[in-house]
C-alpha cells in the first residue's frame, strides 16, 4: 500500500455513492444486532430473519455503492483461495491463541432451539443467505470500497476501488477488527481481504473470497456444532 496521486473519477460514476449510501447497510446491520441481545431466544429466529430482510432492503435502496462490484470470473480462484485462508486462521488462530474477546455472539443453536423442522430450516436458509451473500456484499462495500477510500482522501470517489495508503489500510484493520468479538483474527482476515483488493483492484473477488470464508465457516460450525461463531 503506497501513497499516490489519483486521476479523479468520471462523474457519472459518483452518481449515488454518497458516504450514507455505503454505510446505511452496516448501521441498519449494528441497530439490529445490539437489539438482538435483549430479546428472549424464542424470538431470535424470527428477528434474524427481519434483520437480514431490512438490510438487503437497505442495500437494494441504496443501491449505488453496488456499481464497485463487477465481476470477473478471472479473480474468482484467487479470491476462493484466500478464502479458505481466511477460514483456515480464524478457526486455528482462534483456537491456539489465547486472548480476550470482545463481547460476545449469541451462540445460537438452531437444532436444541426449535422444534419445528420447517421453521428450523427456514431459519438455516435466511442465516447461511445472510452469512455468505448479505454480510460480505454489505462489509466488503463499507470497508473496502467506502472506508478504505475515505481514510485516504476524503473526496473518496476520486480513487478507484483498490486505491488507498498505508494509513488507511492500517485504520480499516483496527475498525474492522473491533467490530468483531474474535478481534485477533478479523484483523488478520482484513488484512488479507486488504491485500486482495490491492492485488486485483476487483471488490468482486474480495466478496467472493469473503463469501466462502463464510460459507466454510458455517459448513464447520454446523458440523462441529461450534456455536459460539454465530
């Protein structure tokens, strides 16, 4: 990550990417999941489900920032192996290291919480719609496209995605990680997801790269019953 001097950007690629439209997603995302600490378990399924609903909605209605995904199947086995990366150190880092967490997930689990099969398997579909299309859609377009634009010029769409200095990067890092209670590893996994951009200059293979980390990641919680990573 270098500092540089950027060519401005054409105005008609401003069009609908104020900083509101790229953060709406993520705050809707943060309200939602702060309230969900004081609701009962019972209604946890049922208020997932509503949150991921209102932020895809937030997503579709400011739907500018979604122009910096565009895909390029060229970028898709790079951005699958950093995924599985990134998969890799959150489980093994996490597990080998030890340091304090921030907080805590609701450690959710679906199978001693819901009796009905039907309801149970809708919750599963919205969680894993959610973990492995909204969330990285929504995180990759604040913190790689948005934040790490913004910290390096304020005039953020002067740059083109990929574009950022070294303080930047660093300022993401932290950010990022502490909105996480696994702080360690989402810093690590920023940093990766970081370096991909800045190597492809693609936002699409970072969401990729993102998505199966996410989607690894379920598989395994599911199948270890890991709980505490949801």
């Amino acid at each position: 990550m270098v500092e540089f001097t950027a060519e401005p950007s054409q105005p008609s690629l401003r069009k609908g990417r104020s900083a509101g439209a790229y953060a709406a997603p993520i705050v809707v995302f943060a309200v939602l999941t702060a309230l969900e600490g004081f609701l009962p378990a019972g209604a946890y399924p049922a208020f997932y489900i509503v949150k991921i609903a209102a932020v895809t909605a937030a997503l579709v209605y400011f739907r500018g920032p979604l122009g910096d995904i565009r895909p390029s199947w060229g970028v898709v086995p790079l951005g699958i192996a950093v995924g599985l990366v990134v998969f890799a150190e959150w489980i093994i880092v996490d597990q080998l290291v030890s340091y304090p967490y921030l907080g805590t997930r609701v450690g959710y689990n679906p199978f001693a919480a819901i009796e009905d099969v039907a309801v149970r398997w809708a919750f599963l579909v919205a969680r894993f719609y959610g973990l492995v299309l909204v969330v990285p859609v929504m995180e990759e377009l604040f913190w790689r496209s948005f934040l790490l634009r913004y910290a390096t010029t304020a005039d953020f769409t002067s740059l083109t995605v990929g574009q950022f200095s070294r303080t930047a990067f660093w300022i993401v890092v932290v950010l990022s990680a502490v909105a996480h209670p696994e702080w360690l590893v989402a810093a690590v996994a920023s940093a990766l997801f970081a370096w991909l951009l800045h190597y492809t200059r693609s936002l699409f293979a970072v969401i990729v790269s993102h998505a199966v980390a996410n989607a690894a990641l379920g598989g395994y919680i599911l199948i270890r019953e890991q709980w505490q990573y949801w």
